[in-house]
C-alpha cells in the first residue's frame, strides 16, 4: 500500500500542473479578445459660466471716496501779554461750545492798567504841551508884525519845529496809549470765532509769558473732509464747485448734506493725490452731529455715459478685458473703450455698439475665446459671492 501511495503522488502533481497551463492560457485569450474590441470615447463637458444679460443704456452713478472730516479753523490760543493766570472759566475744558465773546482765561491785569494810566498822563502832557507851543507860536508871530522887520521870518523865529515836535509827542502819545489799553484787553482771553474748546493747558495760578499756549479751539460753522482721489478717479467724475454730495459716517447709517467747496490745484504732500474738498455747514447742528476728526465717505456724481453697460467690479479680467458669451454659446472678449469705476461696479461703454450681450460676471485666468460655455444667468443678489 505504501508503494501504491507513493506512486500516485508524481501523477497528481503532474495533473495539477496542466490544470494551471490550461488557466493560464484560457485568462491571456480572454484579455486578447477584450483588448481586441473597441472602446467608447469619453464624453466632453462643457463648462458653466454664470453670465448677466444687459443691455447698453445712459448710465451714471456715485462714485464712494474717503477722507477726514475737520473743522474749517483749529488754533492754539497763547498769551500775548505776561503774568500770572487768575480766572479760568468752566468752559474753557474740553468739550464746552462758546462764543467769540465769552471770556475764557483771564491775566492779572495790574500792571496793565497801570500802564494805561501812565499812557494817559503822558498823552494829557503831551497835549498841554503843544497847547504851550501854539501859544508861544501865536505871539511870535504877532511880535513880528509889531516888529515890523523887512526880512522874512524864519521857521525858528515862529516856532514852527516845535509845533511839529508837539504834534509828533501827541501821536506818539496816543499810540502808547492805545497799545497799553490792547494789552489790558488781552488779559481777558477769548476764541476769536465760536468754537468747541478741545483742549485747556493752562490752570489757575500759572505764570505765563508771551506766546505760552492757553487754549486749544476748533470753529464750529464748517466741516471740511479733504477727499484725495487717483487718476483714474478723477477721470470718472465730473467734480464742479457747489455741487450736491453727501457724506456718511463710519457706520454708513449717518448721513449730512454736503456741496463742493474747493477743487486743490496741487498734489498732497503726504498722499501725492490731488484731493476734492467737501463743506458741510453747521456741522454740529443735527442730530447726529459731524465731529471733527471723523473718518467718513463721501459720494462724488460720476460722469453720465451714453450707451453704457452697469457691471459687477469682478466683471473686468485683471488684462482689463470684458468676457461675454456669443450667440453660439462661444467665449469672445473686448477691451471697453470707456470705463468708470464706482468701488463695486463699473459702466463700460464697448467700442462699438454691441446691443444685448451676456457678460461673464468672474470671468476665470485661464479662458480662451471661441471656447464653448453654458451659460447660466447669475442672480444679481449672489454676484461677488460665486463664481461663474
């Protein structure tokens, strides 16, 4: 039986291995015959474009800048005169609107007055005095006539260089006093121009010189925003002085009427832009006031644009090309030969009239015309939000 058994094992071995030929051949007929037979192509897909479909139209809008609102007038108050501070009104802190003839800081004013009685003596003496040389004048010259001298009298003899060195001691008498009673007036120290006061910097019992800052004022009749604008900017509006604009507030809810004031004929030292100046008067008088020092917008009037298209900012490819779809769903592209830009959107004038055409809102980098597109109209609330 052992010999039985160990002869068996070669012939099973055997049959294993033209079972596995078999398979083997079988599996490269059947990949022979698969690889034979023809393939499908894949399909091709068209891409999507989200488009708006606008037609040219006279078109004009707002144009939003930026700028500083400040008060038309901001001085520093200094002592003209010296001395000791002895009254500084409760107005004069911070934040208190006044008058131009409210008295805010006062200066002992002593020895001013003092100066002012001085200047007055003199005056009173300089003035007898020329009483005195008009007197003494007269009755030289009626000693002369009496005299009867053939020769004509000289100036001396009729006193006539004292009478002019009188009269010179009256004037200058009497500007001695007038600037000894300015300068009892300027130790009552006012705004020049109602103002807010933003800032005190002197106290009660301070020793001040001339030129020692008191005060800190901002008038209140006009704010000024300074809009400095690019090339581009000043190419899209039509700015002209006196025209209505309106200025909003940081959080874009308040809102003050403004006009034009000015159009700078330089560039800004710090900016190097040429700038548009907007007024709003009485900037204090709304309810929500316009403080100074506010950062606002301003909206300037755009040109007016005949034959126009309105069109999302994203619209314009950073190569400054509009890409619509043609009438074959086809990619085409135009340079506009006019553009305004207004922040978030822009009026494009084509350079020829092109009539109803379907715009690309976010055309991509990497599109080329006479690509085929399927275009899907963009709903105007998500524009800036998708892509096409």
């Amino acid at each position: 039986m052992r010999l039985l058994t160990r002869a068996r094992l070669p012939l099973l071995a055997l049959l294993l291995l033209g079972l596995s030929i078999v398979y083997a051949n079988g599996s490269l007929s059947s990949a022979e015959s698969t690889s034979n037979q023809p393939q499908a192509a894949p399909l091709a897909v068209i891409p999507e474009a989200r488009v708006m479909t606008l037609r040219p139209a006279a078109q004009s809008g707002s144009l939003t800048a930026f700028g500083q609102a400040r008060a038309r007038f901001e001085v520093t108050l200094a002592a003209q005169v010296s001395g000791r501070v002895i009254t500084v009104a409760t107005e004069a802190d911070s934040g208190f609107q006044v008058s131009d003839e409210q008295v805010l800081v006062e200066v002992e004013d002593v020895p001013y007055r003092m100066a002012v009685a001085d200047a007055e003596r003199a005056l009173a003496d300089a003035e007898l005095a020329l009483l005195q040389e008009q007197r003494l004048a007269e009755r030289a010259r009626a000693e002369w006539r009496t005299a009867d001298f053939a020769d004509e009298p000289s100036d001396l003899a009729f006193r006539v260089p004292q009478l002019k060195a009188a009269n010179a001691a009256i004037r200058s008498a009497t500007t001695a006093l007038e600037n000894a009673q300015n300068n009892l007036r300027l130790t009552r120290i006012a705004a020049p121009f109602p103002a807010i006061v933003v800032q005190r910097l002197v106290s009660p019992g301070d020793i001040v010189q001339q030129g020692t800052p008191l005060l800190r004022v901002a008038s209140v009749d006009r704010a000024e925003v300074r809009v400095p604008l690019s090339a581009q900017q000043w190419q899209s509006i039509q700015p002209r002085a006196g025209a209505s604009v309106t200025v909003f507030g940081p959080d874009s809810v308040q809102r003050w009427p403004g006009y034009v004031l000015r159009l700078e004929q330089h560039m800004g030292g710090d900016d190097r832009q040429r700038a548009v100046v907007v007024a709003v008067d009485d900037p204090l008088g709304s309810e929500a006031p316009l403080l100074s020092g506010a950062f606002v917008s301003v909206q300037l009037p755009t040109k007016v644009l005949a034959d126009a298209y309105r069109l999302p900012a994203t619209a314009l490819s950073a190569e400054g090309l509009l890409w619509c779809v043609d009438e074959n769903s086809r990619l085409a592209a135009f340079r506009p030969a006019t553009t305004v830009n207004l922040n978030d959107e822009i009026l494009a004038v084509p350079p020829e009239p092109l009539g109803e055409v379907a715009f690309l809102v976010r055309p991509l980098a990497n599109l080329t015309v006479g690509s085929e597109v399927r275009s899907v109209e963009a709903n105007p609330l998500l524009i800036g939000t998708r892509s096409p």
